[in-house]
C-alpha cells in the first residue's frame, strides 16, 4: 500500500533527509519509503516510481513529504511518530547542552570569537542570512541551493570587500580548519590544500589522499557555478590566495566543472604567479593550457591526488599517460 505523510512549512536540509530515509525504512512494515522536500524535481522522482498521490502532488517546495510503500496502516503511525521525533531533534545524542538563538547577531554576540556560518535554510532566505553573516564578521558556507546567481555575484563581491569568503550556495564539501563541512567525510590534516567548484571532485581528491598516507590543510569549496562568467571565479582565485600565503599549505589543488574560458584564463593567470606547486583539473580544459602556466594537468581525480601526494614529498610528478595504462585492467574487470 502506498501512504503519503505531508509536514507543511517543514523545511529540512538534505542531510536531514537522507538520515530520516535511512530510519524509517527500517520500522517494521515499512517496504520502501523517501523523505524528501516537495520541490518539483523531487514529485517527478516519485511520479516515476508510481508514488505520486494526490498529496504529494499538492505539497509545495517547503513541505516535506514522507513517501510510503507499508504492508499495514500500523506502519504509517510508527513512521509519523520516528519523523516528528527526528524532525524535533529527539534522534539526537547531545554531547553538549544545544542553545539555539534566533538570529545570527545574536549568535555573534555570544559566540565573537566565531568566524563561519553555515547556511541551511530554504533557498529564498539563505542569500538574506548569509548577508548577515558577512556583515557580521564571518565567512559563510551556504548548504542552501536555490539561490539566485544576482545573490551570488552580490554576496562573493561583499565578501571580496570585506576579506571573508562564501562558499556556495549549493556548497555540500569544505574541510576548514580540520572541520569537515557538510557531506564531507573526516580527512585527516596536512600539508595539500583544495579550491574546487565540484563537491564529489574535492572529496574524492581528499579521500583519496588520506587513504594514502596524506593529509589536507584545507578544502575550500565554492558552489558550482563559482567559475561561471557571471561569477568570474571570485570564490576560487580568493582560495589561491589564501593556499598560497598559507604556511600549512605546500600544494594546491584546483577541481572544478567546465569553467567558463573567461574565468579559466584568470584561474590560470593567477596560478601563473603562484609561488607552490599547483596540480589543476577542471573539466573539459586543456592540459597544455595548465602546463603554459606551469601548473601540473593530471588526467583524472585519482592522478590528480597521486601528484599532489608526489609533490607534498618533495617529488616531481610526470606527465604519463595514466588511464591508458589502465585499459587492459578495466577491460578485464568489465568483461568479469
């Protein structure tokens, strides 16, 4: 039987989802089941499995809507209680006694020495906040998507003027100050520091580099369209400069989506002035365009940690061919 449970006004970000989607599915009874907002990305998702009710059809982008196959309507009763439970914080094993304040000045106020925000809050809002946060002294790493690229050129150039950084919007992966933010797995600390508009490429980098002896500074994440034309890469160049002058960083990383060639060649003049070794791999650009500049072009995210690893060394990476020489193996395992 499929049963649909709505929570109007009940925004909870997509960590909070996939936890609650994790939960419920192991209640006794329950089939198959997703949480998720009622955007219209995510009702197309469930018309395509055949769970589009007429409730959820209805719910809007703030609603929250917990989608259900059960074996009995007992299910749905213990499902509304476990999501009522999680959604008030009741799933939590509190370390420490949790204050919650209602605004972030008030948060500064007592917290001064804090110097980031993260912002998770619907799209429409989360461009207001991190404005305040800016305007209160921190850097802000945005967790929200749905923010218009008007906000995001105006809160990379408030930022640019007031020396903080904003990482995002739609940023899911920054490890700062050893905290890793987001959906970042732990990494362990080091010496090889990460600027990246691709989420899954910094963590795949930084994962790869701790499974092999090697450690992270920094992973400053920039939100996806940070090497758009319209954004110019405000995030990405202002992470350069901050790896490069940084005594704990003594190589840079750079990973990004298919940048816009305006904003690729300032990464690249940048990088041309750099006094580390950079190790730059960005979708869709040219390696003879990264070698002009005297940047090292790896072929994929796993070269792209090997060479960090090699420089943070002391080594000189060589440019070989390296998915080639892994042809035959691949080949071997597809056809296994």
């Amino acid at each position: 039987m499929v049963r649909t449970i709505i929570r109007p006004n009940t925004y909870m970000d997509s960590i909070f989802l996939m936890q609650a989607t994790k939960a419920v599915k192991k209640i006794e009874g329950v089939e198959q089941a997703v949480v998720v907002m009622g955007t219209d990305l995510n009702k197309t998702v469930l018309s395509d499995v055949g769970r589009l009710t007429p409730e959820a059809e209805a719910a809007g982008p703030g609603d929250l809507i917990v989608s259900l196959e059960v074996t009995a309507d007992a299910a749905v009763d213990a499902v509304i209680e476990a999501i009522d439970q999680m959604s008030a914080g009741g799933s939590k094993s509190a370390v420490v006694e949790e204050v919650k304040y209602t605004t972030i000045p008030c948060a500064v106020g007592a917290h001064p020495e804090s110097n980031l925000a993260i912002i998770s809050v619907p799209g429409n809002y989360a461009a207001h906040e991190a404005k305040k946060a800016l305007e209160n002294g921190l850097s802000a790493f945005i967790f929200s998507d749905n923010v218009s690229l008007e906000d995001e050129v105006m809160l990379k150039k408030l930022a640019a003027e007031k020396g903080l950084f904003v990482m995002g919007p739609s940023c899911g992966t920054s490890v700062i100050g050893g905290v890793s933010l987001g959906l970042t797995s732990v990494m362990a600390g080091g010496h090889i520091g990460i600027v990246g508009a691709s989420g899954s490429g910094i963590h795949e980098i930084a994962a790869l580099i701790t499974q092999r002896g090697g450690g992270i500074s920094q992973a400053i994440g920039t939100g996806g369209r940070d090497l758009s034309k319209e954004v110019g890469g405000s995030t990405m160049l202002r992470g350069i400069d901050y790896l490069d002058s940084d005594p704990g960083t003594d190589v840079i990383v750079l990973v990004s989506k298919p940048p816009h060639p305006e904003t690729a060649a300032k990464i690249y003049e940048r990088v041309s002035h750099c006094t580390k070794p950079v190790v730059i791999y960005l979708l869709g650009g040219k390696p003879e365009d990264v070698r002009a500049v005297g940047a090292y072009a790896p072929e994929c995210l796993e070269q792209a940690a090997d060479f960090a690893l090699t420089l943070a060394d002391g080594g000189k990476p060589e440019h070989t061919p390296f998915l080639a020489g892994l042809k035959e193996q691949l080949a071997g395992l597809a056809a296994e």
